[in-house]
C-alpha cells in the first residue's frame, strides 16, 4: 500500500496519507493508456471540416458552351470537379470521430494514470488552498515551493479563489475530481491533488 505525505502550501509536512493499492499501485500498462488517449483525442475532435460538391458551389447552371461544333470537350456545368473552381469529389463532410470504449478499460487506465505518477514521485497531496481571495501572486508562490512548472490540480467544487488564481498561469489547469481523465493526467509533469477530493476519487474508481 503506497504511502504519501500531506503538505500544505509551504510545503510543510502536515501527515501522511496510505493510498488505496487498487487505485494507486496498479500495473502501468502503456498500450491501455494509449488506447484510451487515443479515444479521448477522437471524442475531442470537432468534426467540422467541409467541402461543397458541385451541387453547393454558386454558380455553373448554365452549359458553357453547346454540346457539338465546337470542337471542344463537351461540358454540361463550368462547377465540375475537374474544372478551376468546381465542386470536390469525396472531400471531407461534418461527422463525428467519436467511437465506443469499454468503460471498465477506461477505468482501468484512468488507474494507470494515478499510479504511474505515484511510481514516478509526482503526485502531490495538498492539505488545502487556504487564500480565500483570487491572487496568482499567492498562486504562483506555491508553484515555487514546491517547484512545480507545469501541474494539473483537482480541486474540491466550488474552489473559485485556486481557479482564479491560476487561470493565468501557463501550464497549469484546475478542474474537479469529475472532470478527471487519463489525458490530463499525463499531459502534465505533475498531479497536485487536495486532499478532500481523494475520497471522492477512490469512490469513483472502487466502483
């Protein structure tokens, strides 16, 4: 069972916490990580690519020239495909990239995640964010503390002074223990947690 030390914002050690082995010591396995991350990437794609085919493009209703004499190709529309300012063919329509994922696979590599930054000494529990007035001053003095650059914090609901505070921080992202992905997790160095929304972790994934 993976024991953890609990901070407070001057990085004073204030207890120790012992984290649950089913959530925090699970086998990091990187193609289950890969594969989630790849699905929530699909999920996030907007879709909104698009191209008109020669039925949307303005113009072209009449035929360009007649059908025989000319001694030219016949042509029945200047909106062809093959013409300078024509129509795409198989161009790419709005659609979604979304796809389905077990979610007993998502919840595992949601696991990974936690423990894999356990096992590399970067997540950090914090006992609590006591400024009650937004100030990136006071912020950005607990990054230095701790010598944090980059951080993703889960906070309790409601914490409107930590997201304020770092909303103009670049490289860090404040969200609520809801909002928890594996993507998040591991796009950044590391993983600042406030010790109330640990129960509210382990309820969702002991599920």
């Amino acid at each position: 069972m993976p024991t953890i030390d609990i901070y407070n914002i001057a990085k004073e050690k204030v207890g120790e916490l012992d984290l649950k082995d089913e959530i925090f010591g699970v086998e990091v396995k990187g193609h289950v990580l890969h594969e989630v991350v790849t699905w929530q990437r699909a999920c996030r794609r907007a879709g909104t690519a698009c191209t008109k085919t020669r039925g949307e493009v303005r113009g072209g209703g009449r035929k360009p020239w007649r059908q025989k004499g000319t001694g030219r190709a016949r042509s029945g529309s200047s909106r062809s495909p093959i013409w300078k300012g024509g129509g795409t063919t198989f161009g790419p329509r709005p659609r979604s990239y979304a796809y389905a994922l077990p979610k007993q696979v998502r919840r595992l590599a949601l696991k990974m995640a936690l423990s894999s930054k356990v096992a590399d000494g970067r997540l950090v529990v914090i006992d609590a964010y006591p400024h009650g007035t937004p100030k990136t001053k006071d912020f950005v003095k607990v990054l230095q503390a701790f010598d944090i650059n980059q951080a993703l914090f889960i906070a309790p609901e409601g914490n409107t002074a930590l997201e304020l505070s770092a909303r103009n921080v670049p490289g860090i992202q404040v969200m609520v223990p809801m909002g928890l992905n594996v993507y998040d997790i591991l796009k950044y160095d590391h993983l600042v947690l406030l010790s109330p929304v640990l129960d509210q972790i382990e309820a969702r994934l002991a599920k």
